[in-house]
C-alpha cells in the first residue's frame, strides 16, 4: 500500500490523472484497492492494485480528485481512508446509523458526518440555503446545500445518490440479455456512448474484431448524440438567463437531431442500434441521403440561433466571468469532458486512446481557457461544428462490407478496461471474468463522477442566483452518479 499511494501521488503530481480507483475482491476474500492512471498526452494507461485490510492512508487530503472514489471504496467495502477530509457517505442511505458503518471507524475523526450532515459556514451574518432532493419539474433527485452570506455563495455541498439503482449489483455472472438494455439506460442521454463502451469491453474480450463499416455508423451515432446534447444545453442556457430566441429554437433543434438517430435505428435515444460485435442496422444510399440532408438543413438552423449569443452583449455580460475554474482547478480536481477543455484541460478520449472510426479518422479537440460559463459554452458549439463535420466524412467515405461479426466466448480470468468519449466526457467501464469466462466485476465510471465536485467549486464567490446558470454549464448527470 505504501508504494500505491506513493506511485499515484507521483503520476498526477507529474500530469496524469486518476480514471479510477476502486475496491475489487479476489478469489481469497481479500479486497485489492484497483487504480487506473491515465497518462492522456501519452495515451497511455496503467493499472496498479494492492491489498488492502481495514484501513488505508487516505490519498484525498494530498489528491483531491481521489476523494469520491474513496468514499465510495468506504461506503461499498467498509474499509475506512483514515485521514479522509470529509469522509460520509457518497449516496444517500435512509439506514445509516452513526457509529455502525465503515465511515464512522476512522480514528483520526471522532465524530465522522453522517449522511445527513453538511458542512456548515458560521457566523451572525451566514445564512443556509437548502434545495432538493426534490425539485419542481421533472428532474431526478439531487439536494444542493449552500453556506451563503447575503446572496454570495460561500460554500456548496451537493449530495446525490437517492435512487439506488442496483445496476452494478446486476451485473456480475453477466453477461445476460438484459445486460444491454442496463447499459442503454445508465444514463438515458448517453445511451450510445455507454453501449459502445461496453460493446468495446465484450469485443476486447472475445477477440472480435469490428467490421469498419460497423464502426463508422458507431462514431455517427455517437457524434448524433453529442449534437443533440449540446444543441439541447445551449437552447437551456439562453433560457436561464431568459434569452428566448436560442432557447426556443435549440429546444426544437435538439429533436431534429433525435429523430436523425431515429433514422438510423428507429429509437430517438439509439437503443436498439449498438451491439457486440456491431451494430443491428445498416444504412442503404437513401437514409445516408436523407441523414445528409436533415444535418445539414439543422446545422443551418442551429448555427443561426446559437450564433445570436455570442452576438448579445446582454449575454455574454451573463456568460462571462461566471463560474470560472482555472487550468489549475480542472486539473486538481480531476475534470474530463467539455468542463475540462473550457478550461484548458487538453484531453479527449477520441485522441488520446482512439479507437474504431476515430483511429483512421482524427476528430480537432475544442478548447477554451476562460473556464467559465462562457467557455463551457462556446466549447459544446465547435465540438457541434466538429461532430457535424465528422459525420459528413463518415458519409462520405463509408466502408462497405458486414456491420457486425461473431462474438465468441469471453476469455476467462481477464481484464480490461474501456474509454468512450461521451458527450459528457469519458466514460470508463473496467471489467474482470471468473474462470468461466462470465462477469467477475463490473465498475461504471461516467463522466459525472469526476466532475460534480467541480461544479460546487465554481460556484464558490458566485451569486445564488448563478447557480441555474453555472448548474446547466456543466449538466451533470444524476442517474449517472447512482449505479
């Protein structure tokens, strides 16, 4: 353990990061604590494990962006961080009783926070402000708690985790037919990305071997994906601060691109499409025609109203300067995705560990440096630009031949790990077999996880009254969070 925490302080001292890190039990009962180390400019991974007892030394008082992991490693293996800064539980459990769990056993804290605690901000002029679990509109639950003096956020503590979903607990002795379908709904809005991650995952195991064309209509699909999601958010943008040309548009805009998915597989979200192997459908010279078409008569449509934002002065004045996290910050913290490029963070999955139709066919990787809502914004429009670029080059030069090849048996006793950049960011999923070849472990790592914290640090300085803003500059995922 000694040499664990010490070879993953040095890696992200030095600019790598922490992909994962997680509890995995072995065939003798004992837990190793597993780490995936991401060396993005290298693109290259490596993975350490080492047992462990009871206990550890915490590595989030010195590494920021283990801290989750380790709260989870607590709540789900009963092995306590000992030195942990905050240590409770990462998802809201109505069972918890102080002094019976693992989180309560850290000697360094006489008093470990129960689910129910908050970090509090004292003082005459303090005042809290509690919002959630349950929210006025259709949203999942989430409850944000903010320590504020007057209208200034000095504090925010946001606690997830309410629905207990039970997927990874259905995973192991997979995989099952219903396998599929539990990764099409991890996170309902990524239904491409999680799909070809685990796709990835079974093909890597059985040798199999993805027919080009096969990968090229997942890149499309998955480029769909991104240009609904982010056509979506820029539409909720403009609607926080009461914009309502881009907001009325981009709502309308983001279902023009659903139904292109629909198009391809008959459901807006992609379910049904992605499969071991390949994919179910292929695309004959009418739906290529007709998907080129429809993309580019909406990129039109959508490049006119997002464009009406950065030519509004009143927007940018909201935009700007607003819920900004330094190059620093994304780093510490351990931000992927579109928050961690619009601050400078340059790493993307499709780059740094290509695979499929991104090997031969590079993707540019949008970047901002502001780190603000403005950035976080202006990066999902050149990632648009992009994904629309790249799926007329997937047109163009579609491979013929099959769109799916035989998967075999998984190899036993085995390892692997599969990125995907989704819309949100990376997506992760780590998998070891049995003896039989069958699911031993499954562990989801959405891009969510990583990057919840960052946006209670954005809004630290921040009007209340910034949070719908800065909240939708990030959209997280809850769901994504409660596996």
């Amino acid at each position: 353990m000694p040499e664990f925490r010490q070879i993953i302080l040095g890696a992200v001292a030095n600019g790598e990061r922490i992909a994962a890190l997680v509890g995995i039990p072995q065939d003798d009962e004992t837990l190793h604590l597993v780490a995936l180390i991401a060396g993005d400019f290298a693109g290259e991974l490596r993975l350490l494990a080492a047992p462990v007892g009871d206990s550890y030394p915490s590595l989030a008082a010195e590494c920021p962006q283990a801290a989750v992991f380790e709260r989870e490693i607590a709540e789900q293996w009963g092995v306590v961080p000992t030195g942990h800064p905050w240590l409770k539980p990462l998802r809201y459990h109505p069972s918890y009783r102080p002094g019976r769990d693992a989180w309560q056993r850290d000697p360094t804290a006489p008093i470990a926070p129960a689910v129910g605690d908050f970090f509090r901000v004292t003082g005459g002029q303090t005042h809290e402000v509690a919002v959630g679990p349950v929210h006025a509109g259709v949203i999942e639950p989430g409850h944000f708690r903010f320590q504020c003096h007057g209208e200034e956020v000095l504090h925010l503590e946001i606690a997830l985790g309410y629905q207990h979903r039970g997927i990874e607990r259905a995973l192991p002795g997979g995989p099952h037919p219903r396998t599929i379908h539990h990764m099409e709904t991890l996170a309902g809005d990524t239904t491409i990305g999680h799909a070809t991650a685990y796709c990835q995952a079974l093909e890597a195991l059985a040798g199999c071997a993805v027919p080009p064309r096969a990968q090229a209509l997942r890149a499309i699909a998955l480029e769909l994906e991104r240009l609904a999601n982010h056509t979506g958010d820029l539409g909720a943008l403009a609607g926080d601060i009461g914009f309502l040309p881009t907001a009325s548009y981009c709502g309308r805009l983001r279902g023009d691109f659903l139904n292109m998915t629909a198009l391809l597989c008959g459901n807006r979200f992609g379910r049904g499409l992605v499969r071991p192997g390949g994919v179910a459908y292929d695309m004959d010279s009418a739906i290529l025609d007709a998907l080129r078409s429809r993309l580019d008569a909406t990129f039109r449509d959508v490049a006119g109203a997002v464009n009406l934002l950065w030519d509004t002065p009143s927007v940018l004045a909201r935009f700007e300067n607003t819920g900004a996290l330094t190059l620093e910050t994304a780093i510490t913290l351990g931000l992927v995705g579109p928050a961690a490029r619009a601050s400078g963070r340059n790493l993307d999955v499709r780059r740094d560990y290509s695979t499929g139709a991104y090997a031969t066919t590079a993707i540019p990787v949008a970047l901002q440096d502001s780190g603000d809502v403005f950035a976080r914004a202006y990066v999902r429009w050149l990632e648009i630009q992009h994904s629309a670029d790249y799926i007329r080059q997937q047109i163009a030069q579609l491979p013929d031949g099959p769109i799916r090849a035989p998967l075999g048996p998984l190899a036993p006793d085995s390892f692997v790990v599969s990125l995907q950049e989704g819309w949100r960011g990376e997506i992760l999923h780590l998998v070891t077999t049995d003896a039989a070849g069958r699911f031993a472990h499954y562990k989801v790592v959405d891009p969510s996880f990583h990057n919840w914290l960052g946006l209670a640090i954005a809004m630290r300085g921040q009007e209340i009254s910034d949070f719908p803003l800065c909240n939708k500059s990030f959209n997280l995922s809850y769901c994504g969070h409660d596996l």
